[in-house]
C-alpha cells in the first residue's frame, strides 16, 4: 500500500519537486531553549531562509 501512495505522488506535475522542506533550529532569547522552524520553500529560495 505504502508503495502505490508514494508512486501517485510523483505523477503528473512535477511542481511538488520544486519545493523544498527546510529546518532551522531557533534559540528562544527568554529561556535558552531552542527550538526548531519548518518551513516548505521554493528550491531557488532555500538560501534566502537560512540568512
């Protein structure tokens, strides 16, 4: 079953491709505690989000 989902996923456009899903870790400046920001960007943009 696990197979035919992930297969239809990549059917058809290839937009979903063009995104990444990135992952920065935030300190929190009240109590030290870090914690982590996900985002889904665009490819071209994934160096903009880690500035």
């Amino acid at each position: 079953m696990a197979k035919k989902a992930v297969a239809t996923l990549h059917e058809g456009s290839s937009d979903g491709r063009a995104y990444s899903k990135v992952i920065k870790m935030v300190k929190n400046p009240k109590n030290g505690a870090y914690s982590f920001d996900e985002h889904m960007v665009p490819n071209e943009d994934v160096k903009d989000f880690f500035k």
